[in-house]
C-alpha cells in the first residue's frame, strides 16, 4: 500500500475531488502508526467475523444471538488486545451498549413469543 500512495500519479487525479480523496489516503497511509492502527482493526474485526460466523443463517432467533454474544466472551478477547486503555474502555462500553440493546425489549418479545 505504501508504495502504491507514494507513486508520482497517486496524488494526480482527474478532478479536486479526487485529489483531496486521494491525499487523505495518502495521509493515513503513510502516517508512523498506520501499521499499529491496522492490526487494531483486524483484531476489532476478527471479534466481530466470530459473531458473524454464528448468525449466517437467517432464522437465528434473538435469545441465541444474545446467547451467543454472552458465551463468546468479547470483553476477555478485547482486554487481550493490544491497544491503549481509552481504546480498550471505549470497545467494552460499546459491547455493553449493545448487549443491552439486544437484551432489552427484543429479549422480552422474543420471550414472550416463544417461551
């Protein structure tokens, strides 16, 4: 990827649209942490393709997607990632938001319709 924004043409598009677009990935490509923030975000999406693996069929009801989230164990998975402790605070408040998203009304219907 480097060597792809770094090319004479990378940053000559066709319009000033492009250009910004372009000079932004340039940026980010070339910054000294981008290595750091890339494997970031292949842990952050590894956690997630677990997930997703348990969810392919559509007739998943939603106790077992709760279910499930709870028996993965992402806050374990995320305390073993390696990132900074404000990065870390903010993905186990974003699982527990969404854990009691799932948790709240749609547990209760779901219960409700089949005991």
């Amino acid at each position: 990827m480097h060597g792809i924004v770094t090319a004479c043409d990378f940053l000559s598009g066709n319009n000033a649209r492009s250009n910004f677009q372009r000079s932004k990935i340039h940026d980010i490509v070339i910054d000294f942490n981008f290595v750091t923030c890339l494997r970031k975000i292949i842990a952050i999406l590894e956690l997630l393709d677990i997930a997703i693996v348990h969810f392919q069929n559509d007739s998943i009801p939603v106790t077992e997607i709760y279910r499930c989230m709870k028996m993965i164990d992402f806050k374990e998975k995320i305390e073993e990632m390696e990132c900074l402790e404000d990065e870390r605070l903010y993905l186990l408040q974003f699982l527990e938001s969404r854990l009691e998203l799932i948790y709240g009304k749609a547990i209760g219907i779901a219960y409700f319709l089949d005991p």
